[in-house]
C-alpha cells in the first residue's frame, strides 16, 4: 500500500482512521487508544505533527500544534478540574509567553518555563488585588507592583519564594 489512501487501521495500543500514504498515517486522521485517550488532527510519517486535538482519559484537552509527537508551538489546554491555560509550548511543556486562567477567578498573564510561572507576568486575582512582577519557580519571587484592592493603594514591593518580604515605597498610578 504506498498510494494515498482513507483506511480504518487496528494497532496494539488502538485504532487509527484516515488518510494514510506510505503504510503510515499521514494527512487528516484519528486515532483512539485502547486506554480512552483520543488524538484527532494531522500526521507527517506516523507521527503527531501539524493542527490537533488530544482527549485525555481524564477529561483533560489539548487543541493546538503538535511536533514530532509533542506538543509544541501554541494551543489550549482544558483541564478538567477547570483550570485553563492557552499559549506556547516546547517539548510538552508550558513555555514562553501564556496565560493561565484558573477556576477560583483568578488569572496569570506572563512567561512559563518547564510548565511554572517564571520571568515576568501579572496575576489578577479574584479579590482585585493585582501582582505585576518577578516569578520562579511558580511563585511570587523579586520585585513587584502590588496593587491591594480593599485599600485602592499601590506598592513597590520585594517578594521571596512567594512572600512578601518588604514594601519599598507606596507608588502613584
């Protein structure tokens, strides 16, 4: 079978259906795994590459790019406790640019490294209070502007693994 072809294949981990060139998916196409999770979008050579969705078998989504059978480049992820987090990705990891919307209200809007909040990035939270500054390793971590919404006052701020260590001054904005 070298033509292009639609075809229904049967694998030991699952069941593939669609365009098929080469003996390997390549094209549209689907593929459902023997353990409930589910891939619906392009293949190159057998592999996940270009536009797809992934159903997890927790109910967890993935809609987005994919390269080399990562996920890699932009997409969305859903989970399915309700967090949601849309931006780029490197080798199955959050990284770069992104925000991550959770299910308290709460929302971050800056840059990811290995799937933490790291670098630069502002969290809006629930309450109104606002964070704009440093992050590592998933907490608050450097300086920051820290706008407190029961007070409507400002700070210039300097945080350490997720605590406020000192308020430098009070800043107008």
């Amino acid at each position: 079978m070298n033509g292009f072809q639609k075809v229904t294949k049967i694998y030991n981990t699952g069941k593939y259906e669609g365009e098929f060139y080469d003996n390997k998916p390549n094209g549209q196409g689907t593929y459902t795994y023997n353990d409930g999770n589910k891939y619906s979008g392009q293949w190159k050579d057998g592999i996940k590459c270009g536009k797809g969705i992934f159903y997890f078998n927790n109910g967890d989504k993935y809609d987005g790019d994919w390269y080399n059978n990562k996920i890699e480049g932009k997409g969305i992820y859903y989970y399915s406790f309700g967090d949601k987090y849309e931006g780029e990705y490197k080798n199955g990891l959050k990284q770069g640019n992104g925000i991550l919307y959770l299910r308290n209200g709460d929302k971050y809007i800056g840059q990811f490294n290995n799937n933490l909040k790291e670098g630069k990035g502002t969290c809006y939270f629930k309450s109104g209070d606002i964070y704009e500054g440093d992050w590592y390793r998933d907490v608050q971590h450097g300086y920051a502007k820290v706008y407190y919404h029961i007070t409507n006052i400002w700070n210039e701020e300097f945080w350490e693994n997720g605590r406020k260590k000192s308020i430098i001054k009070k800043i107008e904005k």
